[in-house]
C-alpha cells in the first residue's frame, strides 16, 4: 500500500526542464528517466501493476511523463508513443486523434471533464474523486464509446507541478446498470397498472358517501400497491363497512387483497349474505380452496411441535379483517373480527370489542368466527383499522407507537368533524413517524352514527 505519493513520483516522474527544446528531445529523457525508474523499482511497479485501474501522471502542460502498466486499458499505443505527448493524444480522444487535432485546441476541449479537472487541479491544488464521463475513443481508425470513472490528485516534485490522474473503465458496469434500470422500470410500469388495477376495485367516493355517510378513509400504503383495503356495500337497510390486512405488502400483499375483494362481493353483493360471522367463515372457505390447502388438523396434531410450526407458518397466506354491519333504523350494529378489534368511541370512552384471535385463512386452529351485536347511539364513532398505524416505528426513541396510544389519539379528536379527523390523524402519525421509514400499509375507518 502506497501512503506516500513522493514514491510514486521517484518512480514515475523525470525531471523536466521549463523549456522543451522539442518533441523528440522530451520523449528520449522521459523514456530514459522511466526506464531506469522501472529496472530500479520493481517492488513499487508490481504494487501499481496490480492495481485494476489505470493510472498516469500529466504535467502541467498537459503532457503524459509516467504510467502503470495498465494502460492498455486506456491507451492503445506503445510506451514510445504516448509518452511526452499532449494527452489527448496519448490517450486515444477521438477529438484529439481526427483531422491531426491537438489536445485543448478541438471544439470539444472545453467540454471535456477530463482535461478541465486535470487544468482545474493545476489551478487550484484541489483534487477530484470518482467522476464519470462518458468518453469516445479512437481506435483502430474508429470510434469506441466509453464509460469512465476518473479522480484528479495534485502532485508537486522538485518545483514541476503534476497530476495524478486515475481513470477506470466502468463501460461494461455501466451497461449492466442501464439493463438493470430498464428491467426496473419495466416492472414499476406493470405495478404501476396493477395499482391502477387495485384502485378500479375499491369503493368510489360516491359509494362511500351513500354507504357510510359521515366518515373519512385514512388510506397509505407502504408501497406502490397495498395489502391493506376497504370494501363498502349495502344490502337492504344493512351498511357494510369492511377494513383488511392481507399477509404481506406491496405485491404479493396486493394480490391477496384482489382475491379477497372479488370473493367478498360474491358472498355479500351476490350471495346477499349479511352477518358478518358467515362473511368471514365463507372468505375463509374461499380463499383456502382458491390457494389449495388442505385442513387436516388430525395430521398436524401428530406431528413434532417444531414440524407443525413450520407447517402453520407456510401456510399462513390470508388476512386480518374487521366486519362491521349497521342498521340504521334500529341502531343495531353487527361486527366479527379476524385478528383485530372495533373501535367505539361514545362520550370520550373508548370501547373496545375484540374479535377472533385467528386469520381469515388457513390456521392451527380453526373454530367458526364468531359476531357481536352491539346498540349504537347518536353521534358514537366507530373505528376500524389495520395494524399498520400503530405498529409504526417513531418518537424519541424509535418505539412502536403502539395500540394503547392508538386508541388514546381515537378518543382525543373524536369530538372533531370527520374529514378533520382522518387529516389529524395522517399529521399525528406523520410526527410520530418523522425520519423512520414507514414499515407497513396503513388504512383507517371512521364512522360517525346517525
């Protein structure tokens, strides 16, 4: 490892005279000068014969004195016949080899990164690190397109003012990048219509305006398409509101999500089933056909307990859902949950009602889902939610915000007018979240009852 630049110099750089007599004269002594510093040197040229990149020295005329011996990578010609040349020409630039061009002197000399970060560091003894340009070439009477990546050191030995110049050929990552760049758009297009997908299937305003009526939906999701979604319906005097959270996010997340959909608007629109007990079991039965998994709780139960983990975890494809169904006209409220709670908010109380602890999917342990039946009064508010919100990292320390302060922020901008609560609770999370990246979909229903 080189930690003093004098070395390099002693072995790379000869002593040149202010004045250069002429060209020729300049190539012998630097030729001389370089030979004897490569026989006297060995140790310190196989260290830079080592290296991946190429390196070469100019002086302050802008003429090549020294290189490594990668220079193939970059000059095309023998030792003899770059050295002491301006480096345009040593170097192969298109500009500087057509039409006998002279290096600084072509219409694009002054265009060119490389030879103004070389006079620039002259100037101002400031160096430049890992700048990229994209470089023609001449060689072999044609052009060669080529990506570099090259840094600028300032050098001063024996009163010459130098530069060292390092340049890596980076065409070929330069290639593999753009490819990869335009596979990534390719798939960020086709997510792109799959979110235009997913949106054609959630509720309209219009509907969530006759459905649900005082309200507001507090909808983010972590990627471009989401694993949270609402439903809304209405069957007869029964409104239908539904918050899920299906297994995973973005893509995959997105994908339960449609499947969930499209089965819910058979059961509910089609079937007319309204309880939300039955909603749940028939999702269920639904989505284990539709992915192809067999409930043989006999067969689990004789296996090892670390085997019938691994075998739950596997399956473990499905959602968290919150199943609400009201009647307006006789205050009746009808709710089944899978992994998740409904929220009431009547008076600055909180009340709580818990559904079942399991997934709407395939479980170790699956019991009918049950419902509870709850009267509702004027102006409660109902809340129904993803895990999304509280469970995002925030605050002082970095901490969940947690379903405790989750349910204290519900009570605290109850009072407010609907749309003014979903916009405070967007803030509140906002805050809470400030620099942390968001970790998951996030969707949020209120409701205030007639």
């Amino acid at each position: 490892m080189l930690t003093n630049p004098t070395n390099v110099i002693n072995s790379y750089v000869p002593a040149i005279r202010e004045n250069y007599i002429s060209t020729s004269i300049i190539q012998n002594k630097a030729q001389n000068k370089l030979d004897a510093l490569k026989s006297s040197n060995t140790f310190i040229n196989s260290i830079l014969g080592s290296l991946n990149s190429t390196l070469f020295i100019v002086d302050s005329k802008m003429r090549l004195i020294g290189f490594n011996d990668n220079n193939h990578l970059i000059f095309t010609r023998a030792e003899h016949e770059v050295i002491g040349f301006l480096f345009g020409k040593s170097c192969g630039c298109a500009n500087a080899n057509k039409n006998n061009g002279i290096c600084g002197t072509t219409p694009a000399c002054k265009n060119c990164n490389i030879r103004g970060s070389i006079v620039n560091c002259i100037q101002t003894k400031e160096s430049t690190r890992n700048i990229p340009i994209g470089h023609t070439l001449f060689r072999e009477q044609n052009d060669v397109k080529r990506e570099l990546m090259f840094s600028t050191k300032y050098i001063s030995y024996q009163e010459e003012e130098m530069v060292l110049v390092i340049i890596d050929d980076i065409t070929e990552l330069e290639r593999q990048k753009q490819e990869i760049i335009k596979s990534r758009n390719e798939i960020l297009g086709s997510i792109e219509y799959a979110k235009r997908i997913q949106q054609a299937v959630l509720p309209r305003k219009t509907k969530l305006n006759s459905v649900l009526g005082d309200y507001f939906v507090l909808y983010k999701p972590l990627n471009i398409v989401s694993g949270d979604f609402y439903y809304a319906a209405s069957i007869g005097d029964w409104r239908i509101a539904i918050v899920a959270d299906c297994t995973g996010h973005g893509v995959p997340g997105a994908f339960m999500s449609l499947l969930s959909i499209t089965y819910l608007k058979e059961i509910i629109e089609k079937d007319g089933i309204v309880r939300p007990d039955i909603i749940l079991n028939e999702l269920r039965n639904s989505i284990i056909k539709a992915l192809r998994k067999q409930n043989n709780n006999l067969a689990l139960l004789e296996m090892d307990k670390q085997i019938l983990e691994d075998v739950v975890e596997s399956l473990s494809d499905g959602l968290d859902i919150s199943v609400c169904v009201r009647n307006n006209k006789n205050n009746e409220l009808l709710f089944a949950g899978a992994n998740s709670s409904l929220y009431l908010v009547r008076n600055n109380e909180m009340h709580e009602y818990k559904g079942n602890r399991m997934p709407v999917g395939y479980y170790l342990k699956m019991d009918k889902f049950s419902y509870q039946k709850i009267l509702t009064q004027k102006d409660d508010v109902i809340y129904m939610s993803s895990d999304g919100y509280y469970d995002q990292f925030g605050g002082n320390n970095g901490k969940k915000l947690k379903n405790k302060r989750f349910k204290e922020i519900l009570v605290e901008i109850s009072s407010l007018g609907m749309k003014h609560q979903g916009e405070k609770l967007l803030e509140v999370y906002n805050s809470w979240k400030a620099k942390e990246p968001q970790i998951d979909d996030v969707c949020v229903i209120g409701i205030r009852t007639e």
